[in-house]
C-alpha cells in the first residue's frame, strides 16, 4: 500500500499506483455488501461529515453507507444554497466543523475549488465529493472499477465520453483518470459543450456522435443540464436528444460487447432513451453499488490505514 | 530651501538625458542639472552614488476608494503606499461611492488629498452618470475642477452610441477617455482567462476575445470622433495588435499596461488563489509575451498598476464569488526592476519611461521630467537593494497581492515630491538642511 495522501481532491494528482490501490481496497470492500450483517469494525470512533453544499442523493447516501458499514460515525450535514446566502463563509463554517474534531470532511460544493481551499486550511483529511465543473474524483474511480470488472483490465480500451463536457465535473475526473490508467479517450458533443484547449487534455474531440462510439469499448453519457437551453447552448432538448441521445439504433454502430455508463441521474428520453438505460449494455446500476465500496475505500485510506 | 541629489545616475527619458549628474532642487522645483554641483549653504544633500534618479514615477490607473469603500482604502493609505513604492502622483479612477460623476465628489478627492494625500491625486472623472452606460456625466464641470481623463473603468460601456458621445463630448477638454474592454456578454460569467487552464481548473473562463471586440470597436469609435482614447490594462496579443496597427495609421490611441499582466499567466490561479483573480484575467505566455514586446517599441506608453484593495472579507472564499483585483502600488517598480530588467528583458531607461514621461504626455500632467522649473518630482532607486513582498507589511490598508512571497532586487528608496520626502522615512536619508 502507498497511499499517502492527506485529502482525495482530484484524479489530476493521482499517479497509477494510487488509483490501483483505491481499486483494490474497493474490490476487497464490496463483499461486506453480500453479507448479512453489513459492518466492518475497521473505522469504529471515527467521525465522517458529509458538508453538502449541493443537493445530491447518490453520492451522499453512497458516502454515508461506506461510512456506515465501515462503522464510522457519519453526520451529513447539508447548506441550501450558498454559503454567501447563508451569511457564513464557507471557511467559518468548515472551521466550526472542524473545531468538533471530525477525521474526514466530505465535502461538495459549487465552487470550483473549494475544497482544496479547505484541504488548505483544516487539519482533517477532505475528500471532494464534487466541486463545481472541476473535479469528482470518486465517480472516476469508481467509473474505473465498473469498467475493469466487466472488462477485466483498463489499459488499452476506448472510451468516448458524450455530452456537456464543458460543464461536467465527471468528465474531467474520468479524463485525467482513464488517461493516467492508459484508456484513450474520445469526447463528443456539440462544439458549444467542449471545453476551450480540450484536445491539450490528450482527448480526441469529436462532433459526430455514430464517429465517436464506432469503436468504443465504453460509452460513458454525460446529463445534460435543462439550464443549458436557456443559456444558449443548444437550441431545444428536442434537438439535443435527436443529435446527441443515445437510442437503439444509435447502439446499432456500436462494438456488441459496449458498455453503456452514465453518473446519473439519467434524464430518461434526452441523453439516454429508456430503452438502452435499462437495456442489456447498461452497466449504471453496477456503478451505484461499486460506488459505495470505492467510497469505503477512500475513507478507509484516509482515515483507517493510518492505524489508530 | 535647497536640495542636492549627488552622484546619480540621472535617467529621464523626457529629456534623454542618462548619465552621472547632481540634481538641484530649490523651493520644490528644479534649479539645475550637472555634474559637480555645490550644495548653496545649508542646504540638505542626498548622495546617490550608485543609485539611479529619475523624475517621480506616475501611475495613472489606482483605486483610492475613497468616497466610500474606506474599508479597502483612504486616500491616505493609497497615496502612503504609492510614496512607499516609488510613485509620486497617482490617477484615482471614479468607481467609488458616491460615484465620481461630478464636481462635488471630484472637489471632494482634491481637498482631502491636499490635505491627507502624500503623493499628487489627479483624479479620473466617470464618462457615464454613475458608471450606468447610458447618460454622460457632467464632464466639462469636471475637467474644470480638475479631472485629468474620463472613464467607467470597473464596467464596459457597452452601448457603441453612448461611447461615440462620450468620446465627442470630451474632445473640447483635451483629456482622454480611459476604456476598461471587456465586452460584457462575450466575457459572460468568466472569472478567469479561458484555456487549457480554465477547463482544467472547471473555472467558467473569458475568452481573450472580449477584450479583443471591444478593443477594436473603441479604435474605429476614436477613428469616427478624433478623440484621444486610452485603453486600460491591456492584456492580450490581438489588442495589442489592434493598437500598434491603429497609431500606425494615425489614430489617437495609448495603452497602459499592468505590472501582473506582464509577468504573471493563468497558470498561477491554479490553486484557486483569489489574489491571482483580476479584470481582465491573467492571460497566456504569448499574451503575456506580446504585452512585453510592445511595451518595449512603444506601443504601449506605460505601465499602470490598475491598483484595486479589497478587504480579506472581499476576497477570502470560494473563488468565483471573489472579488476582482489587487494591490500594485508598493510591488510594480520592485517587481519589474527584477524580473524585466534585471533579467534583461527590458532595460532600465525603458522601463523608466514607462513611468514617467510615458503616463504625464498622455495626461499632459506637469511632472514625468526633470526639466529645470519643473517640480521637482523626483523618484530615486536602488538596483542592489533586496526585497520580499510580505503583505502584512504593505501601506495599502488592504493585501491583496498577487506576488506574496515573491522576492528579488531592486526598489524605490526615495520619493520627493516638491523637493520634499513623500514618507517621513526612506531607505536613502537625506542629510543636512534647516526643516
């Protein structure tokens, strides 16, 4: 084992060995789920505080499960809106968390990069459960693990990444990711929805959406935000979904062993059509069940390995 | 009352003159130039062998704050920290509160800097009626008053037929109209420059290009009106281009440039550090490469810090939400003198133009040489003396620099303004005298 590591805060920092580990833990960690009784000793008096400062529900119920049956301690503790609308800083308010002595924060944030200003400043292991349009390390990671179980490796697959890219902490993840695990990546999407400087991220980039999956091993769709629409980046939903949705006979160019990801929530009948999110290449529902045990993982690096 | 600067290098690009002379100072103007000057009986001496004297360097483009964000800064702590950094007049720009739109608030900054100010306060009256884009200010009561150009810096004037007025309407005062260029809906939400670096970092990004449009539509509004249009802080290669193209073909245009947007890339806002957060937004290498070039051949006519305090409270958090700007008045001769000159990238009498005859043509101020009758306006540096920028010892009321912890050689060690110390004390004493 190397981790040394004080926070998990992006996948652009993790070199090969230490998204291995991550992987390892995580694949030993999913046979707690099968058992009986869900629950591990191995993080007894430690304390996790979920600090969600955006609504979610999947990561944040995965992270309270991994807390959970690692028998963590877990506060979830969740701020509507801004920390500006709620008259405390971000600082003070993680400061007064951190004066009740926790051994992670998890936290999520709209704020590209809050969480590194809190890794900065609290003593605490942090780990960034999403923070804007920048990073969401542990969908990458267990996007990653998703893909080597029903692959059984990761080196040399190709994976196309398709949608709002430019606004998609998970892409970013994924890309840094999959390309430090040796995975050549594709994205694709309308013009408006890739991000400046994207091919200098050592992705293709491509406009054609039969082009990009042709060949893919992996098709992870990305969730089209409805505010993207009145912002002006695509004309209607309609034309998304007819362009861009991934629908049966879309699947019809593509390898017959693919495997159809999305980090969900799915808008049924715009990027996915019902059919192919519950169709036999559909592999989300196995990312929701190893994204509790690479959430496990995580926390046990952080804060069990350590020793007590 | 006389003075006696000995022994100096003497650069004063004005005059082109550049070489060891004395320099006499009587009753706060200059009385004469030359080498082995006697000092008249009594007079005080500052021996600055070895230490370079040039005219007392101006920077036309600071936030004093004051009326109103005294929080950020006074016009007392502005004008210590341009005197601490070399400076010995300073253009305030009118983005305070009330806004400075007409003769009360301008008469207001005059009087008090009369008083409280250590350095020259020239101040920058609003083009449009509370910086709103769509009246004229009371210009020509202002010029009277004492207003040196007229600018909405802080916002871009977006409405082209606004601005074609605002420019015709200044032509009978001779004084410029200062362009902050940023075309609003290209820049969007950017909070940074947009490239490799923004999409890494998940920041929403502006693309160079906004800056670009409306450079370009300012250039044919100055060709349409024969106004004298000044462009800002100017930080990217097509604006750059559009500039030198422009004084090519005869049209009244300046730029000013800021010392971080000479030195610094968007590479630096990588730990999401709110101090590396400025309108416009740090820029690329080849930005940054061709602001350098074209401050060099002249394209550029000074260097400007664009001297923004904010308060840790408008600064501290998440870095979207922060504040645009920082405080350059007390690092940008230091940090130039070392990483451009120093490193050989620029030499001194350039930058030393840049400073001084450079910003006073533009906005035909008194000083920027040393000219005999001129005020004796005089700024004198050390190109051996060591420096580290440590915030908490900056004059500015607020800390907001983006060069926290940088160090290197070379600093202003004393400012005169009238012949008189700005600060009460300066590396370079000053010896003998009556008081």
């Amino acid at each position: 084992m190397t981790w040394k590591r004080k926070d998990l805060l992006s996948m652009q920092d993790l070199e090969a060995g230490e998204i291995r580990d991550v992987l390892d833990t995580a694949e030993s960690m999913k046979e707690i789920a099968t058992r009986e009784i869900k629950k591990v000793p191995t993080l007894r008096g430690k304390t996790v505080v979920n600090l969600f400062y955006e609504s979610s529900t999947r990561t944040r119920t995965s992270f309270e499960i991994a807390g959970k049956w690692l028998s963590a301690d877990v506060i979830n503790f969740s701020a509507s809106g801004s920390s500006a609308e709620k008259g405390e800083s971000l600082l003070d308010t993680a400061k007064n968390i951190e004066a009740m002595s926790p051994d992670v924060v998890v936290v999520r944030h709209k704020a590209s990069g809050a969480p590194a200003m809190l890794a900065r400043n609290l003593r605490c292991a942090v780990v960034n459960a999403g923070d804007g349009a920048h990073e969401h390390p542990t969908q990458a990671l267990l996007d990653l693990l998703t893909i080597r179980e029903k692959k059984g490796h990761l080196e040399g697959l190709n994976v196309t990444i398709v949608g709002d890219v430019a606004h998609s902490r998970v892409a970013r993840s994924d890309i840094h990711g999959m390309k430090t695990m040796g995975i050549t990546v594709t994205v694709a999407g309308p013009p408006t929805l890739i991000p400046a400087a994207c091919q200098e991220l050592g992705v293709k980039v491509s406009h054609r959406l039969e082009e990009a999956i042709a060949h893919a091993d992996v098709i992870m769709m990305l969730r089209l935000q409805h505010e993207r629409m009145t912002a002006g980046f695509i004309p209607s939903l309609r034309e998304y979904s007819r362009v861009w949705g991934l629908s049966p006979d879309k699947l019809k160019h593509c390898r017959s062993d693919v495997l159809i990801m999305h980090p969900g929530p799915v808008n049924r009948g715009v990027e996915l059509s019902p059919e192919v999110a519950d169709g036999p290449y559909s592999v989300i529902l196995d990312q929701v069940t190893n994204g509790v045990a690479v959430r496990m993982a995580v926390l046990y690096l952080l804060a069990g390995s350590k020793g007590a | 009352m006389s003075l006696l600067i000995k022994g100096g290098r003497v650069i004063d690009p004005w005059n082109g003159v550049d070489g060891v002379q004395d320099v006499l100072v009587i009753d706060g103007t200059i009385a004469k130039l030359g080498v082995g000057l006697k000092a008249p009986e009594g007079g005080a001496v500052v021996d600055a062998t070895g230490n370079v004297v040039c005219p007392g360097f101006i920077d036309i483009h600071v936030h004093l704050r004051e009326p109103g964000f005294e929080y950020k800064e006074t016009i007392a702590t502005g004008t210590r920290a341009a005197a601490a950094g070399g400076f010995t007049a300073v253009a305030c720009m009118a983005n305070t509160f009330p806004v400075n739109d007409n003769r009360a608030v301008t008469d207001f900054i005059l009087a008090k800097a009369r008083v409280e100010g250590c350095v020259r306060v020239y101040p920058i009256g609003a083009a449009t009626r509370g910086l709103k884009g769509d009246e004229l200010a009371e210009m020509g009561e202002q010029a009277e008053a004492g207003c040196v150009a007229f600018s909405d810096d802080g916002k871009c004037v977006m409405n082209a037929e606004v601005y074609r007025r605002a420019m015709e309407y200044a032509l009978p005062f001779g004084v410029p109209i200062i362009s902050h260029a940023e075309d609003c809906h290209l820049a969007h939400r950017g909070v940074m420059n947009e490239g490799l670096v923004s999409t890494e970092l998940g920041l929403a990004g502006q693309p160079a290009t906004a800056e670009d449009v409306m450079v370009a539509r300012d250039i044919l509004l100055a060709e349409l009106t024969g106004a004298h249009l000044h462009i800002a802080h100017i930080s990217t290669a097509g604006a750059v281009r559009m500039v030198r193209d422009a004084r090519a073909r005869g049209v009244r245009v300046t730029a000013e440039v800021t010392p971080h947007h000479l030195v610094m890339t968007d590479e630096a806002v990588r730990d999401y550090d709110s101090n590396t957060k400025m309108a416009p937004p740090l820029r690329g290498k080849r930005d940054v490469e061709a602001c350098l070039e074209a401050l060099t051949d002249g394209t550029l006519d000074c260097v400007a810090t664009d001297h923004a305090p904010h308060a840790l409270s408008d600064k501290e958090g998440e870095f979207a939400e922060a504040a645009n700007g920082v405080v350059g008045l007390e690092t940008a001769v230091p940090v130039l003198l070392d990483r451009l000159v120093r490193q050989g990238r620029l030499d001194l009498p350039t930058l030393v133009a840049r400073f001084t005859a450079g910003p006073a043509r533009l906005l035909n101020l008194p000083g920027g040489r040393l000219s005999v009758g001129a005020p004796a306006d005089i700024t004198v540096l050390d190109l051996e003396r060591a420096w580290t920028v440590e915030p908490r010892h900056l004059l500015s009321r607020s800390k907001n620099t983006p060069f926290a912890g940088w160090s290197g050689t070379g600093a202003p060690v004393l400012a005169l303004v009238g012949g008189k110390p700005a600060l009460p004390s300066y590396p370079l004493a000053i010896s003998g005298g009556a008081a």
